[in-house]
C-alpha cells in the first residue's frame, strides 16, 4: 500500500506530524510519502501556481515540501515526482488545524490537496480537527489512522472504486475529545453558514486601508444528517463529496430558457 500524505498547514504542522506517526504505526507495511507545502496554505482550495517555479526540499525528518499550494504539491507528485511504480494507492490530507464543514469545503486547501488526488482517479480523503488549537491531537491521528487503515483495505480490495467504477473522495471531521469520548462516525451531508462575519479594516503605516477576511460565519443548516450536528454530539463526521458542481435539477429550466433568449 503506498500513500501520499499532505496537509494545507505547512510540512511542519503537528496535524500532519500526529497524522503520519499514527499511519506508520497503525499501518507498518505501508510506503507513506509526504509531501506538503513549505508554508501554511489555508483557504487555498484547488489552487495551482502557473506563474512561478515550485520547487521541491526534504527536510530533516524526510518528509519532502513544495514552495507552493496543497494542490501544487498533490499534482507535481502525480504529473512528475514519484516514478510511475510508486503512484499512490491512497491520498490522504490533513490532519487541519480546524473544522472543514459545510460551506468551508469549498475554500479549504486541506480538502483542495484531496481533491487533487481524487480528480487524478485516486481515491482520497481529507480529515480536520473541529476546534483550533490542536486539544487531544494524539487521539484524532489514532482515530484518522485507524479510518485509513480500514480504507486502505477497501481499496486493496477486488472493488477499489467506488460505484460505478469511480475513485472516491470523503471528508472527515473528528472532535477535539479525548479517545475514549469521541463517538463512532457518522455519514453526514454537508451544513451551511452563515455568511461571513464583516471584514476587519485599519490603516497600514502610509495611511491605505488594509482589509482582513472576516472570520467564518456561524452555522445556519446545521440540524441533524449534517456534519455540524454529527461533531457537535461527539461524532466524526464523515461527508462523500463529488466534484462536479452541475446543477442537475436546473438544467430543463435553464435549458428551456437559453432557448427563449435566443429565439
């Protein structure tokens, strides 16, 4: 089993240090290859650098990293790094520092470098951490690897894919508890929020007004068979998500009235 671990909080983030320590030990046979981006890269979605070289560094403790995106580093490692024979099985992301629920799944980097690996037909999966802070991190590696390791069996399995033959992507949120209080998974379909909070302004030294991204907006669809109320009980919550933004229930709609506007 071989298994390509990245994160959005930079290679030295503890959530990935926690993540690939549980991995070796819950899954010792395993090839798990790291490689992350060299700096926090939250909120950076699917973004991939066009207009600059990446460049790619091993640290000390051999985990490799990218000046670049979460995106970046997922497909230089498919489109270049990692010879033919050590493609991945398995794409992993995370461990976030934070929740990626509801609406957050469209911003975040930590699900972005998943998605990668899932739009290059490899099944992934991205976990975050619902609160900031890093409270009980230990105890969401052992719970992540132990997601992993029994995912790692589905895809060595004689059915890899999903249905209809189709790599699959998850989105996985595990509560700040300790071990023994964090409730079984639960399968979940995204919440909302709010809109965010309003964007904090001030003065920079030469007098231009500098603006900050207010912080996310509080929960408003966050009743039950959401992610937000699966966390909130004790649970991990866990989202299959897909990547095709159609909106399938609007295409008579709109297609009976292009025709129109075009008569």
């Amino acid at each position: 089993m071989k298994i390509l671990l990245c994160n959005d909080d930079g290679y030295q983030a503890a959530g990935l240090v926690a993540l690939h320590s549980a991995l070796c030990g819950c899954l010792p046979d395993a090839r798990i290859e790291v490689i992350a981006p060299e700096r926090n890269n939250s909120a950076k979605s699917n973004a991939l650098t066009l207009g600059a070289p990446l460049y790619v560094r091993r640290a000390e403790n051999g985990f490799r990293y990218v000046n670049g995106t979460p995106a970046d580093c997922v497909h230089i490692a498919l489109t270049g790094l990692l010879a033919v024979e050590d493609r991945p099985d398995l794409v992993v992301s995370g461990i976030n520092d934070g929740a990626n629920m509801g609406d957050d799944t469209i911003y975040s980097g930590t699900v972005g470098a998943a998605m990668e690996g899932y739009l290059f037909g490899i099944p992934a999966v991205a976990f975050s951490q619902v609160q900031k802070g890093w409270a009980h991190l230990d105890a969401a590696a052992e719970r992540a690897a132990e997601i992993v390791r029994k995912l790692a069996q589905r895809v060595a399995s004689a059915h890899p894919q999903g249905e209809g033959g189709q790599p699959w992507l998850l989105n996985v949120n595990i509560p700040n508890l300790p071990r023994e209080q964090i409730r079984p998974p639960k399968v979940c379909r995204l919440g909302r929020r709010h809109a965010a909070e309003k964007s904090v302004t001030m003065p920079d030294p030469r007098g231009e007004t500098m603006y900050w991204i207010g912080v996310a907006g509080q929960a408003q669809d966050a009743g039950e068979g959401t992610d937000f109320h699966a966390t909130q009980a004790g649970h991990i919550s866990i989202t299959p998500l897909k990547a095709d933004l159609t909106d399938r229930d609007a295409l008579t709609y709109w297609a009976q009235g292009v025709a129109t506007l075009l008569a």
